[in-house]
C-alpha cells in the first residue's frame, strides 16, 4: 500500500527571520441575552434563563463586536514558531509554518536504520489506512530525516515516508532516536503522541479525526 500524503523533509539549516503581522479589525455578531423588560436596564447574559427580577424568559439579542483577526497569528506552543529552513524531497526549501492549515502526522526516521524505523512507517501506514478518505486531503503524512547528510532529497524520494522528538549520534553511521509518532493540529500545536513501535494506535486515530471537525 503506498501512502499518497507523505511529505518527507530533511533539516538544511537554521536561519532566523522577522515576520511584520498586521492583525486586520473585522466584526463579528455575538449573541447575548436580556429581559425583554429590561428590569435591569441594559444588562446582559451570556446564557439562556430568567430574569432574576421578573422570572421572564431572557431573549437573544445579536450585537456586531469589532475583532481582531490575523489568519497567520499562530499561539507560542506551535511547532511554526521554529525559525527554520527545511528541504523537502522534491528539492524545495520551506519553512514548518508551509505546513500551517493541516493535520500533520509526524515521526523522525533516517533511511539506512534497519531496526526501529521500518516498524515506525508501518505504523504510519496503519494509521492512514485507518483514516476515512473523506478526510485524508485534510492531513500530512510527514517524516523528517536525523541524518540530512545521507538522506538527500534523492534518496528521500526514493525512500518516501515519516517525526519523533529525541534523538542522539552515536557514530557517523547509526542514530538513537525515540520512537513516537506525533499528531499536531492545523496551527502546529501537539495534540498528540504515540511512542512504541507496533502500539494499539485507536487513540491516534480518534485524535486525528477530531481534529477534521475542529
């Protein structure tokens, strides 16, 4: 089974840049509620119920409140907050916050593992297959290289799959890393993770479909 939404990316380098933001005013109606009395003026309650006053039922009302909206603000726990430069598989520099707008399914691998790394992208496999199709186009599939020195995007391409959080060199030719699958949401904040290799992955699963309805 070849898995259609796999983005492979090794680290390049780390550059730092400024990002100017410009945060754009928007109105957005709000419903509240008031006693169609108004024993207590113009008071208002964010919930259905009775006035206290007169024990009428409160009616909605709808007032326009001026927001602040900037579609590229991210929160200071996402991944998209990291300054740096990646290769994809195809030869293209990006940066993570490129992958902004999706589900990312992420683990760290290095192609010439013979041991924990094949297990890593059948799991991977397993969870996609477990996806409904309806919400595939809405996830990436992402596996980042520990060893961007043997891992070129050619040989990338031709391996093809999968992010964890820790790893070590231990010689030039082989890397300790942990072995976790990581689910972040589509503004880049851990949602969740599953560490082991061929792990009951139900609760990965249920995760990223929640996250297609959120």
């Amino acid at each position: 089974m070849k898995v259609k939404n796999i983005l492979v990316l090794i680290l390049l380098s780390i550059v730092s840049f400024n990002c100017a933001k410009t945060d754009k005013k928007q109105e957005e109606e709000i419903a509240t509620y008031q006693c169609p009395m108004k024993c207590e003026g113009d008071k208002v309650y964010q919930e259905e119920g009775s006035c206290p006053v007169c024990n009428m039922d409160v009616k909605p009302i709808v007032e326009k409140v001026e927001v602040s909206h900037n579609p590229d603000k991210i929160s200071e726990t996402s991944i998209f907050n990291l300054t740096t430069k990646w290769n994809t598989e195809e030869g293209k520099s990006i940066e993570l916050k490129d992958l902004k707008g999706k589900t990312l399914v992420m683990v760290m691998i290095y192609t010439t593992c013979k041991a924990a790394c094949p297990r890593l992208v059948a799991d991977m496999r397993n969870i996609e297959a477990q996806i409904p199709k309806k919400y595939i186009n809405n996830i990436n599939f992402v596996l980042v290289s520990i060893d961007p020195e043997t891992d070129t995007p050619k040989r990338l391409k031709e391996f093809a799959n999968v992010l964890a959080v820790k790893y070590k060199e231990i010689s030039p030719l082989d890397f300790s890393h942990s072995n976790i699958i990581s689910v972040f949401n589509s503004g880049g904040e851990l949602m969740h993770q599953q560490e082991g290799l061929g792990v009951d992955n139900k609760e990965t699963i249920k995760t990223i479909i929640e996250l297609q309805s959120k």
